[in-house]
C-alpha cells in the first residue's frame, strides 16, 4: 500500500470498529462483514465486490499487530494533514519523515508500496466453510484478487482407470457436468488417488479474469496379476516344487507385452524375487522393473502312485528342517 493511503484510509472506520478493539472481537467483525459482501453471495454486484476488496485491505492491516502499530502510529502523526514526497527543492517530505518505518532507507522512496501479508489464521481459515468450500475465499474459489478480475472457480471431480492406463499413460475422453466433453491426458505412472490439474478447465470468470481449473482425482482398478510396489510391478509367479529344486526356465507375464523367460535356479525357495529389469512402470521419475515373486505350489490332488513316489522321496530326503534356524532366533 502506498504510504499516503494510509492517511487517506480510514481502516477502523471501514470495519465499523474503535481503534481499541481487540482482534478476538476484529475477527468477528470482520467475519460478518465479509458474510455480507463476499463475492459469492452477490454474484454481478460490482459494489458489494469493492466493498468486500475494501474491508479485506482494512482487515489485512489491522489483523497484524505490527502492520497495525505502524498504521496508528502513522495515522496520529499525520493529524489528518496530506503529505507529499520530498524533492525538487522541498525538503521535509512524508517518506523522509517515515522512510525508516518499513525497512526501507530515508529518502529516496518516492512511488514505493508494501505488499499485503495474509492475516493470522488465514482468510481460509476465517472464511473457510462460510460458503460451503475449503480453500480460498467461498465454494472451490481459487483466490480473489485486491486490484484485478476474479479468477474462475476451481471445480473438482473423480475418475476411475485401468490399471494398464495408469502404468502406461493414455489420452482419455471425460465428460463435464453440463455435458461439455473434455481430453485429459493420463501421465505414465499416475498412481491411485493421485490429483490431476487441468489448468483453464474450471468455471469461467464473471468478470473476464483466468477460467479457475479442474482437480481431476484419479481411482486406480486393482489388477488381477500386477500390483503397484513404487515404480515397480510386483507378480506372484508359482513354480512347482521339482521346478524350485531341480531349477528350471519359465515364462512370466508382463503388463501390455509377451511373456518372457526367467531362469529358476536350483534350490530356489518360496518368496524369492527375480528381477526383470525395466519392464515395470515408466514415468518421468525413471523406470521401474518387474519382480517377480516366486510361490512354491504345493499340489492338493495326488495319486497312489504320486504318493507312493513322495513317500519314497522322504524317506531318502535331507534329513534338514527348515525351522531350525526360526526357532533358534525366536529364543534369542
């Protein structure tokens, strides 16, 4: 704000308040004011928006306590009086009398503003839930601006996609409330829940300022054979139980392409994982691989002769077990 409007500007008076208000009772002032004037509540009424930009700046200035001792102290001194900037052969002038008072050098600081701090709390947490929406000044409104247009409001909406859709991207068609079609390009790797912002997609503006934009939020379908672990794809892959001792070469799935050919070394027990490099989610943080995660099957249905062959084969087998070592650890 220019030094000379804060002569000019009578904050407490715009407020309707006394100078020794405190701001638990400032607040509330405000709070009613703005439920009054706000934007959303008087769509196309130019005065109520001025109004509204009017008691905005006063409540910005007068919620911060230093701003607020800066103002009065400026505001007694001045008397009422007008002040111009020093030069041109007159000395004395208001910003070298105030240059110091906001950090700036004397003299020399002819034409400069202050920028507004937004208030403690917030004018999202004063206002936030007044008029049905969290973030920004009213339902889904972006922001409002003190000296320009109003920005759409931001309309958010949900999508579900396939799972092959979010690992490898895609272009899809969606459809706006008003039935208005709309292209959203999916980027490889977009993970479940995660926000999309279709920039200038929102609500238009009332008064010619940016269209506000759409916060997509995208639901990701489970797949019945992959699953998400970071940019890598996770597949449980069984073998049989000669396979996992014996060794073997098996084929593996892959998301949208052929299988390929994995190689299962003798001795390989369950949950061990085989690693296929750069065959899992590809994106523009890098590229993951494919795991696969190896499960000893265990057949439900034998014959007599299957049994009898097992049989057999336990009465030769390492005479090992496996639990040793877990039981051994679990007493430590």
């Amino acid at each position: 704000m220019a030094s000379q409007d804060w002569f000019d500007k009578d904050f407490y008076k715009v407020l309707g308040v006394s100078k020794d208000i405190t701001q638990a009772d400032l607040k509330k002032a405000y709070r009613k004011l703005a439920r009054q004037f706000h934007p959303d509540s008087n769509q196309g009424d130019a005065k109520a928006e001025a109004r509204f930009k009017e008691i905005s700046e006063a409540y910005s200035v007068l919620s911060d306590e230093e701003q607020r001792k800066e103002y009065d102290q400026i505001r007694a001194m001045g008397s009422g009086a007008r002040f111009t900037a020093g030069g041109g052969g007159q000395g004395g002038g208001f910003e070298d009398v105030f240059g110091g008072m906001f950090g700036q050098g004397g003299g020399g600081a002819r034409g400069q503003s202050y920028s507004y701090q937004q208030a403690p709390g917030g004018f999202d947490d004063i206002l936030g839930g007044m008029f049905g929406g969290g973030g920004g000044f009213g339902s889904q409104r972006a922001g409002f601006g003190f000296g320009g247009p109003t920005r759409g409001r931001d309309v958010t909406a949900r999508t579900t996609i396939d799972f092959i859709t979010a690992v490898k991207g895609d272009t899809i068609k969606l459809q706006t409330a008003d039935g208005k079609p709309i292209t959203v390009k999916i980027p490889a790797g977009v993970a479940d829940q995660q926000k999309i912002k279709l920039r200038g997609k929102g609500e238009p503006s009332p008064d010619g300022g940016e269209p506000g934009d759409i916060v997509l939020t995208v639901s990701v379908r489970k797949h019945p054979v992959f699953e998400r672990d970071g940019l890598n794809l996770r597949v449980n892959v069984p073998v049989t139980f000669v396979e996992a001792t014996l060794g073997a070469t098996i084929e593996v799935p892959t998301l949208g392409g052929p299988p390929v050919k994995l190689k299962v070394a003798a001795g390989t027990p369950s949950g061990r994982v085989l690693r296929v490099k750069g065959r899992g989610v590809e994106s523009s943080k890098g590229k993951g691989d494919l795991l696969a995660v190896v499960q000893v099957a265990v057949p439900s249905h034998l014959t007599a002769e299957q049994r009898e062959a097992l049989e057999h084969f336990h009465q030769v087998e390492p005479q090992e077990n496996p639990r040793t070592e877990l039981l051994a650890k679990a007493r430590e």
